[in-house]
C-alpha cells in the first residue's frame, strides 16, 4: 500500500465480474460479452494511503428477494476479489465470480474493505475491534447498491466505497508565552475510548458496544519541537477510530533529562464523527492545564469534494 500524507483522491477501477447472460431465462454460453462489471468509486482507505493498489482485496455481497433493499437475505452469494493494479478479478478461493441467474429478478449489492477475516452472522449488528496497529483493517469502508438490477442491464453496477469509522487528528502545541521552549525527547497520548462497536452495513452505521471504554494509543504521526505561526508544536497524532463521545486526553511528554509530565485534555461531549476527520487542537498552558485551542482549528478534507469527506470542527461547550 503506498504511503502518503493525509490526502485524497478518487480513482475509478472497473470491477470485472465472470458470469452468465440469460436469454428468456435460459441460460447461454458463457463468455466476455456476458461478464457482469462493476463501477467502483475508491476514496481513500486511510489516513496514510490514496488509492486501491495492486494485491488489494475486497468482498462483494450479491442478494435477492423482496425486502432486499432493506434486509440481507440468508441466500447472499460472497466473493472475494483482488486488484491486479487495472482491474478487479475474482480470487481463485472464491471462483467461479458472481453471475446474473436470469434477466429478470432484481438483486442487491454490497461490498466491504478489507475482506471480513469472518464469515457475518449478522449484517445489522456485525462485532468491530479496532486494531490501533493496522490502520488499513481498521478503516473499514462500505459500498452499497439497494436499487434493485436485474440481468438485463447494460449499465454496470455501481459501488461507492464510503468510511464507515472516524479519523481523529491531534495537533498537540505549548501556548506562546512558555518561554524557552522545553527540549522533548518523546511524546504519547492516549484517549479515552472504546475499540468495540458493532457494524449494520445496510445503513452503514457503527454503534459502540457497552463493554467498558479504555485509554487508546494514538499513534504518533511527528513528534517534534517547530514553530509555525508562532506556536510551538509537540506532536501530531492521528488514528482510525470507532465514531463516539470520547473521555479524557491524557499527554505524556519526556523531556531532554528523561522527565516525564503528565497533562490531561477533559473532554466535554467531544463527538468522533464517522467519514470525517476531526480535528483536536491541544494548548498546553503556562499552568499545566490542556485546553482545545478555538482560535486555532483546522478544516481539512479527508473525503475530496464530498460532504461526507468533510473535516468537522472539534468543540467543547
């Protein structure tokens, strides 16, 4: 997966599915003028990736029957497929690839980033972990199509891949009047959170489940002393999350003699919203005290040019 800073961008991959025309209801030879394809809108998977690259595996849902807009039925067909850098082929485990059975019964589509390590058991309220230590699987991107498409579409099918979880962006500064700045050899900081939650992929909602919340490590993206419009920065940490009201913020800083202070950010009904990337800016007073810094937030687009993808404010009451 190549590797950049917190950009996005859109690339379009067509989606070859193998599978078979039917005329009359009667099926007919197999071949590439029968192949069903799939369009499908890639943004961004993570706070460190732009694009689908070669190797990339995701799992397509294909389902009939009359709620089917709105329920999974029990007879979904899952195939797995892999990116070759082009275009998207079935995997050889999941072979042959989804096909239409006829021209005429209207089926639904989903599809999920990265391949489920699980079969679902239950597609509105499916179990989530959030792996801190792998960003790809923990930014979990969902794609649906409920209209109803039958066999007889020319068209391909179209599948938008959308974050289903929440980035959170720490900007970590000393206010300007700490005058010298202090030497730092280490910064971290955790969050007060919960890693658990479950996922209903229709709607694509993610709800935290009621085990206890914890302190999260977020990972550091640079820890370093620079000036820039006259603050003083520590750290910027950034992470997938589960969309939530989070607790407190605590910031461990190691000083040049191996001195390590502990400063706490209270949180107050601070919300992670899912799709965006939301934004802490932390101001390490004179006092000791952590207060988000009003004057000095930032709106950044995760989600290039959709209202989705928009960056929201961090704020407190």
């Amino acid at each position: 997966m190549k590797t950049k800073k917190i950009l996005l961008s859109m690339t379009i991959a067509v989606l070859f599915l193998s599978g078979c025309s039917k005329e009359n209801d009667y099926p007919i030879e197999d071949g590439p003028s029968n192949y069903v394809k799939f369009n499908t809108g890639i943004l961004t998977k993570s706070p460190t990736a732009t694009a689908f690259t070669t190797g990339d595996n995701i799992t397509v849902y294909h389902w009939s029957g009359d709620n089917g807009s709105t329920v999974i039925t029990s007879g979904t067909t899952k195939k797995d497929y892999s990116f070759d850098g082009n275009n998207w082929d079935v995997t050889e485990a999941s072979a042959p690839a989804i096909s239409w059975p006829d021209l005429t019964t209207n089926y639904y589509f989903m599809g999920v980033y990265p391949t489920p390590d699980h079969d679902i058991p239950d597609f509105t309220a499916d179990p989530y972990t959030l792996d801190i230590s792998n960003e790809e699987k923990s930014d979990l991107l969902i794609a649906t199509n409920t209209g109803g498409i039958n066999g007889s579409t020319t068209d391909p099918v179209s599948l938008t891949f959308t974050h289903a979880m929440a980035e959170l962006t720490i900007n970590l500064h000393y206010a300007s009047e700490i005058i010298p700045a202090p030497t730092i050899n280490n910064v971290t900081v955790k969050v007060y959170a919960k890693s658990a939650a479950t996922v209903n992929y229709l709607t694509k909602t993610v709800t935290p489940t009621d085990l206890a919340a914890d302190d999260i490590d977020i990972p550091t993206v640079a820890n370093c002393t620079v000036t820039y419009k006259d603050l003083l920065y520590v750290a910027t940490t950034s992470s997938i999350m589960v969309p939530q009201t989070i607790g407190n913020i605590t910031i461990t800083i190691t000083d040049a003699s191996d001195v390590q202070t502990n400063y706490t950010y209270s949180a107050t009904n601070d919300l992670l919203t899912a799709g965006k990337n939301n934004i802490f800016y932390l101001k390490i007073g004179k006092d000791g005290t952590v207060k988000l810094d009003n004057d000095k937030i930032s709106i950044n687009d995760w989600e290039s040019g959709t209202e989705n993808g928009t960056a929201i404010e961090a704020t407190v009451d």
